[in-house]
C-alpha cells in the first residue's frame, strides 16, 4: 500500500500534464474566439486613450511616458494577435477540412500555447489601459515633440526598442546618404525574409534622435500584408494625434484630404514597414508633389518588383551577412559562455552558423536555442538536425519557416508555386542552368498552357525573374544561372514534404547515398534526387511505386543495378545528366512506360538501346556533350510518336563509325508529327541538304551546327527560332562545292582575295532570310566567304565571333549596308581571331548601343573601327588586341580616340577570351571531340572553341 499512493500522485501528474497539452490542441479554435474578443475590445480603449491624448495636446499638454509606453504595447501587441489569429484561421480551416483532427499536434499545440500567451497581454493591457491623467504640462520633462542631439524638434519620433544590429552599417550608410539627396524622395529596402530590414528601418528611426536633419515629423506605420489604404490612414491620424471625431465617420478621399492639409508644407519621412503591394501614396494624402520640401518615404518589403511598382527612386536590397558578420552575430546569440565551455564547441558552432548562411533570422533563432548546449554532442546533434530535417530543429519549424513562408505564399499562382519548391531538388549552393531548369519544368508539364515549347520557354523564364525579384531565387555565378538561399530551400522541402509529415521530396546528395538501402522513405517519394560524385552504385530495386521525377546526376555511376527501375513504372522525368562514367543505360528502361522527359547529356553513353524505341510518350530527348556517342540505331526516333524537343547540342555522329547516318537522323526527325524544337550538329553534305530541304525543321531549329560541309548560309531561309549557329571549317562558296574539303591550315600564306563583283556575291543579298532570334554565331576556318552579309538580317545577335577565316574581307558589305544604323544593335561581344584580310567590320560608323568588349587578334589590315561619338555612349569598357594593331588604328577624331584608349589592354592569351574559366573538356572525359578538331590542334585552341560554344 505504501508504493501505491506516489504511484496514484505520479499518474495524477502525467493526466495534468496531458491534459494541459490536449487542452492547447482541443480548445484552440475558442482560444482564438477569445483572443479576437478581447482584442477588440483593447482596440476600443485604446482608441478612446488615443482621443483623450489629441484632446490634452490641444491644450498644449504633452502625453505621460507611461501612456506612450502603454499605447506602444498595445501597437505591438495588435501585429502579434493579427499574425496568430491568421494561423489560427488556417489551422481551424484545415481542421473542418480532414477529419476534425490537426495534421500536426505539434504545431497546433505551439500555436495554441502562443494564443494562450497573447491572451493573457491582451487581457493585461485591457486592465492597465483606465488612466486618469494622460499628460502632463509641458514643464514636465517627457516630451512627444523629441529633440535630437542637435537641438532639433521633431514631432512623432520615438525610439524603438531594438536588439544590437549587426553587419548593417554600410546599408545603413547608403540610405542616409539617399536621405540626404533632394531627388530621391522614395527608397525601397527589399530582400528575403528575416534578412534585417525592419530591423534597418528601426535603426534609420533611432539615428533621428541622434543624427542632423531637416525632418520636423517622422510617422512610422506597419502596413502588413493585408495593406488597406484606410487602416494606412487611420495609423498616420493616429500618430499625427488627430482626434478621432474629427475623421472616423470619413471616406477614403477625404481623410485623404485631411492628411494631406495637415502635411503639406512640412518635412516629414514617413516609415512604412511590411510593405507587399503597391500602396498608393496620393490615395493615402501623402503630399509628394513638390520634392523642394525636403519629404521622404522609406519603405521595405520582400519584392524588388513592389519596389518598382512603388516609383522608389532608388532601391537598396538588405542581403544576407558575410561569413565574418553572421559568425559576430551567432556568438551574440550563442554567448561566449556555452562557447568556451568546451574546446570543440567554437569549431561546431561556425559549422552551425554557416548552415544558416548568413540569414540573420535563423542565426539568431538558432543561436539562442543553443546558448545552454555546452556539450559536444549536442552540437553535432544539432548539425545533423539542421542538415538532415530542419524544420524539426528548435524553433526553426515554429519562428523561422513560417515566417518565410509568407513569400510563397504571396507568389501569384500555383504554376510559379509548384515551381519554386521544385528547385529544392537540387543541392545546397548549387548553381541551377535557367534553360536546363525551364525544360525541366516543361518536362513535368507545369508550362502546359503552352503549346509551343518556345513560348512556354519564355514563360518559364519570366517565372524564374519573378522569383527573383520576390527574393526567393538569386543570381548563380552568372545570369545565366540561379541559386535558393540554403534556409529558403529548406522552407521549400518543409512545404513540399506537407510541413514535415511526409517525405514527397526525397534528396540523397554528397556523402549521403550510403543511406539510401535502408530508407523506408522510398515509398513515399513522389520526386526523388540522388547527388553524389563518390558514389558508383546505387541501392538495388528501390521500391518506388509513387515517384514520377527521379534524378540522378553527377554520380560516379557506370552502371545501374540490375532492376534499378523495376519499382518505378510511373515515372515521368528521368534525368541522368553529367554522369560523366555512366557508359549504358539498361534495357529495362523500356518498363518506363509513363515517361515523358529523358536528359543523358554529358555521359559516355556509346549508343541508345534498341528498347528505347518503347518509350512511346517521350515528349523531351535531351542528348547534348555526348562525346562518345557512336550509335542511334535505326526508327528509334521515328518511334518517339509523341516527341516535341529532341536536343543533340554539341554531340555528333560522325560519318564512318556504325551508326545510322545523320542524314537518316534528320529523315526521321522530319517525318515525326510533334516535333517543335531541334539542336542538330551536322558534319555531312548528305545531312546538310537533308536540313535545308526541310523548312519545318528549319523552323523547329534552336541550335545548329555544321561541320566539314559545302553550303551557303543564305540557304537557312526558314531558321526564325535559330539562338545559335556555329560554322566550323566548311566551304561556304558554291562554286567549289565539286572540290574536296578545304584542307587544314598548313602555315603557308594564303593568296590574297580580290574584291571581283562575281566573288562578292558568294553570300547574296539575304533580305528573304528570318533570323531574327539569332543571337550567338561562330564562323570558323571557314572557306570561300568574302562577308557576312545574311548578318543583317539578325538584329538579336549579341555574340559574334569570327576566327581563321582565310578569305573573309568585310562583315558587312557596302552594298547590304545602306546606312542601317540597327545592324549590330543588341551586339555585346565581338571576337575577330586570325582573319589577316579583314579591312572593314562595317562601312561607316554605328552607335554599337549594346556593346561591351571587343577582341581582335592577328588581323593586320583591319585598320579602322566602326566607332564615333554615338559610340562612346556604349557600355564598351574592354578592347583587347596586338598593341602594334591598336596604336595605327584611325579615328578620325581626337575626342572618340581619347575616350576609346583608355579601355585597351594586352590579352594574357591570344587564343583565350578575357574571362575563360573551367571547361566541359576538364571533366575528367578521356578523349573529347564536341569540337572534331583533330588531337593534333593545340589544346588550348580547343579548350577556347568549346567554352565559346557553351558561354557566348
């Protein structure tokens, strides 16, 4: 009996502590009733403290330190409720939804605890707010007018309270110089959630205090999401201390009035925090007509685009911190006293700090949920939280995700949504190829609108600038390309696994595919991900019944296991790109018989298997740098009934190995019904003439490459979608096309071209042609061509480079000039490599509006650029070229030659653009002939071709 009674005591405490846990859970929806009840009723007194304020104020009282506090509070407090009755809104409405059950206890009981919390403040708030005296007389020595520390009056500003802000100084420092500046009146603050800006625009309140400046009012106002111009108007009245009386029963346009009288003439900065649409200001009576008065409006939000819509004058965006910043700031939060508890603390603790990269908000989140973990392995605990399921990591699920979350969900539609949390498949800090993104995205038929893949290319481009501006994609290493922000993408996964109750994306990356034998997660994924570059064999008959996306790419793979796909017979989108070893692809890929979107660019895959021809729903063949590919084996594309995209970019099936012949290639692409959109290199007469026979090829045609052939580019009379066209060693004159293939360059020196009339026609007049996409051309060791001519029928084109062309004289002639000052409008980069009789790139002089570098090397007649004083205007700031070559040049004017100069420089290499970097030939393929120039070429010479091919 005597164990009996603490046994009772302890299961009568762990019913009380159920029951108090259920009771968060099962009472929230009237949690959030009373909340709203009470909340109402704190907004009425303070309403009426408000009214008793501007009563006393015009009678030259000034209001207590204690009612400002009070009325502080209650601000604070009114943004709180409102973000938790609006989660609450929506966990009711999931609620009646399902089954009246919450899809996450734990959510639904955090949530209801942080009711719970505001309840009681609210209910605190409402008991303090019975003041008997609310001001003082203005002897006393709390003011509402604050004067600055130099003596300046200003009405309206209070400091906020504000943690130490780190790493803001120089945006801070941008904005007070914007303050400074009469024509800029409106400054936009965006960037990513939890970046620091309503922090910054705390900071520029606080500096008022201290700081000299002509302001005489400052009105901060939080807008929120749901901004309305009334509520925007009712804050301003309020803060302006204007009697309720005098504007509550008012409409829109006069409250308008009112602010307006009561502004004009006044040198006011006006703070508007939270800001997720165009709010217009006029609307509200901001007086902002006349910019001599010195007023300024300072606003933030998530969206550059709402910064456009805005007319801010100047747009700052809030990034994330550097390394050194956002270490300085996690040790704030961590403190230096859990640091130094253990030696290997500080090592774990910068590894924590950089999975937060740079976020402030998650650094301080993150930081103070372990400042009393002073034990190593709750350290490395949490690293693998973070790494493995972030949202499970303390507060991050609660504090973090949900904040950002309000980006997605403010994105427009469910298009761009499901899009968006589709670059979570892709691994931390990798840089994502926008076209390879948008094809992928076409592939799982998120662009089905379109029924053109160019047009849903362009739209998916358009989604990828939007997500841009709304911060939640950011540039790559160039613009070609995009990243997510590593907390971004975890806020991604978080959404698409259903807030972590479900494992939809499935992600094994680098180091981590070990794992995946034993993950029972397989049976859930509905897109999975394998990234690992030290793996080579992947797990064995994975069950996947529910996966319609699988990628695996940049594994060490040789091989897939024998009935690797046997569980997944309802994938759509399989990409195996950039398996730089895979050699073949199994014949049981046949079994995929729902696929829809193939990619195997960059493997050594030798041949297609024969059972591919079973793929009868493939839509999108991806098969670009495919160096080793000897084989497409016969009516195996014809098969592809449905096949819309077929891309053979940089890869080719030269004449003489065992395959079917390109020309057979082509046959067969031209008779399939669907087909939109084709990347072909050609390197045979017979393929050639095949293409051209063809204008629904021709304008299916997006890359093309021609090699070791006789033809005329006048020739590609239908090629209107054409980006890129690259023209490698053929015989572009029609009167040798009975001759063998013009042989290499042997050292000896060319005859010199004659400008007879007869041989200038070679390339006629191209007025006919439609290349008006155009915009990336190479022409290399071509022979018999005088001019580029059929250029001035492509007024995209943005590069052009031109290199060991024996007999080329001018780019564009006299006679297709005709004083066209549109020809090379859009042109960025020029190259003219080793051309020794070019004389002329264009008659006269063209203002170049576009252009940016010029590279010319080994062209020792070209005595004279095409520049004058329009072209100074350019956005030229490089051209590199022989010293020797650039001090003859003739200008015709000392101005256009001064300005001109002072961008010259000496290429490091003659055979290498300024800015080459890491090439697809240094990836480890053993013999690479993307190019087929011969191993006896210089290597450099290769090297420079391809990256121009991949980057132009």
């Amino acid at each position: 009996m005597d164990i009996v009674g603490p046994i009772l005591d302890i299961v009568t405490k762990l019913c009380d502590c159920i029951k108090k846990y259920a009771m968060y859970i099962m009472d929230l929806e009237e949690t959030m009733s009373s909340l709203r009840w009470e909340m109402d009723g704190l907004e009425s007194i303070s309403e009426d403290v408000r009214q008793k304020v501007a009563l006393e104020q015009q009678r030259h009282m000034v209001p207590k330190r204690q009612v400002l506090d009070w009325l502080s509070k209650v601000e604070t407090a009114e943004k709180e409720v409102q973000e938790i009755l609006q989660q609450g809104a929506e966990e009711i409405q999931q609620k009646c939804l399902g089954n009246g059950c919450p899809k996450n206890c734990r959510s639904t009981y955090k949530l209801g605890k942080r009711g719970t919390k505001a309840l009681n403040v609210v209910k605190d708030l409402r008991s303090k707010g019975d003041f008997d005296v609310v001001a003082h007389n203005q002897l006393d020595p709390v003011s509402a007018v604050n004067i600055t520390s130099a003596g300046k009056q200003t009405e309206g500003l209070h400091e906020m309270p504000m943690e130490k802000d780190i790493g803001l100084d120089s945006t801070s420092d941008e904005v007070w110089k914007c303050l400074v500046e009469d024509q800029i009146v409106i400054i936009g603050l965006y960037g990513m959630g939890g970046a620091g800006k309503t922090t910054l625009l705390k900071r520029i309140n606080n500096e008022l205090l201290k700081k000299n400046h002509a302001f005489d009012l400052v009105m901060w106002v939080v807008a929120s999401k749901q901004a309305r111009v009334d509520i925007i108007q009712r804050n301003i009245l309020t803060r302006l201390h204007v009697p309720a009386e005098s504007w509550r029963d008012k409409n829109e346009d006069d409250k308008a009035i009112q602010i307006f009288q009561l502004l004009m003439g006044r040198k006011f900065i006006f703070l508007l925090d939270d800001l997720w649409e165009r709010l217009d200001l006029s609307k509200v009576g901001i007086p902002l007509q006349n910019t001599q008065h010195g007023c300024k409006v300072v606003f933030t939000t998530r969206s550059e685009e709402v910064c456009g819509k805005m007319e801010a004058h100047k747009k700052i965006r809030v990034r994330c911190l550097t390394r050194q910043m956002a270490w300085a700031l996690f040790q704030e939060k961590v403190g230096y006293d859990t640091l130094n508890s253990h030696p290997d603390i500080p090592g774990l603790a910068r590894v924590l700090a950089q999975e937060c990269d740079g976020l402030p908000l998650a650094l301080t989140t993150i930081g103070r949920a372990m400042a009393s973990r002073k034990t190593p392995f709750e350290w490395q605990h949490a690293i693998q939280v973070l790494r493995t399921y972030p949202s499970r990591f303390s507060d991050m699920g609660d504090q973090v995700l949900p904040i950002l979350k309000f980006s997605y969900d403010s994105l427009p539609d469910e298009t761009i949504k499901r899009c968006f949390l589709y670059c979570s498949l892709f691994p931390e800090d990798y840089e994502i190829v926008n076209d390879e993104l948008v094809y992928l995205w076409m592939g799982e038929g998120f662009l089905k609108d379109f029924s053109e893949p160019q047009a849903a290319r362009i739209h998916g481009l358009y989604i990828i600038e939007t997500l841009k501006l709304v911060c939640l994609l950011e540039d790559g290493g160039c613009q070609a390309k995009v990243k997510m922000h590593d907390v971004l993408r975890d806020m991604a996964l978080w959404i698409a696994c259903e807030y972590g109750s479900k494992n939809r994306f499935m992600i094994l990356e680098y180091g981590k595919l070990e794992e995946a034998n034993d993950a029972s997660e397989f049976k859930e994924a509905e897109r999975m991900a394998f990234w690992s570059k030290n793996v080579s064999e992947l797990p064995h008959s994975p069950h996947c019944p529910s996966v319609v996306t699988c990628f695996i790419r940049e594994c060490g793979l040789e091989k897939f296991p024998v009935g690797f796909f046997q569980y997944m017979r309802v994938i759509k989108v399989l990409d195996l790109s950039d398996n730089e070893y895979l050699g073949v692809l199994p014949a049981s890929i046949s079994n995929l018989a729902a696929l829809e979107y193939l990619n195997i660019s960059k493997t050594r895959l030798k041949r297609l298997p024969v059972e591919a021809a079973r793929l009868e729903k493939l839509r999108y063949l991806l098969m670009d740098f495919m160096a080793c590919l000897e084989e497409i084996p016969m009516r195996v594309i014809s098969s592809f009934s449905c096949l819309q995209v077929f891309r053979m970019n940089y890869s080719c099936i030269y004449e003489g190995r065992k395959a079917a012949s390109l020309k057979d290639l082509i046959k067969q692409l031209d008779q399939l019904k669907y087909i939109n959109e084709i990347g072909v290199y050609l390197c045979s007469n017979g393929s050639v003439k095949k293409f051209i026979s063809s204008n629904r090829l021709q304008r299916c045609s997006r890359y093309l490459r021609i090699e070791n052939c006789f033809f005329q580019p006048s020739e590609l009379s239908m090629t209107s979608h054409l980006e890129t066209l690259q023209i490698y060693r053929c015989s572009l004159d029609a009167r040798k096309e009975s001759q063998q293939l013009i042989p290499e360059a042997t050292g000896e020196k060319p005859h010199q071209p004659t400008l007879e009339p007869k041989l200038k026609q070679v390339i006629p007049n191209s007025r006919t042609t439609s290349l008006h996409s155009l915009n990336q051309v190479i022409i290399y060791r071509c022979r018999g061509i005088t001019n580029l001519n059929f250029l001035v029928d492509a007024p995209s084109i943005q590069t052009l480079w031109v290199s060991f062309c024996q007999t080329l004289v001018e780019l564009i002639s006299e006679v297709e000039a005709e004083g066209d000052v549109s020809i090379f409008a859009n042109l960025r980069k020029l190259r003219l490599d080793n051309v020794p009789y070019l004389s002329s790139i264009y008659p006269g002089a063209l203002p170049f509006p576009s252009l940016e570098e010029v590279y010319v090397i080994e062209c020792p007649v070209l005595s004279k650029l095409p520049f004058d004083h329009r072209t100074m205007k350019s956005p030229l700031s490089l051209i590199q070229g022989d010293p020797d070559w650039f001090h003859q040049l003739q200008w015709g004017d000392t101005a256009v030659e001064s300005h001109f100069r002072r961008y010259f420089e000496v290429p490091s290499s003659k055979r290498c653009w300024p800015e080459t970097r890491d090439l697809y030939l240094t990836r480890g393929l053993s013999r690479i002939e993307v190019d087929g120039i011969p191993d006896a070429e210089i290597m450099h010479e290769r090297q420079d071709l391809v990256w121009a091919s991949m980057n132009m």
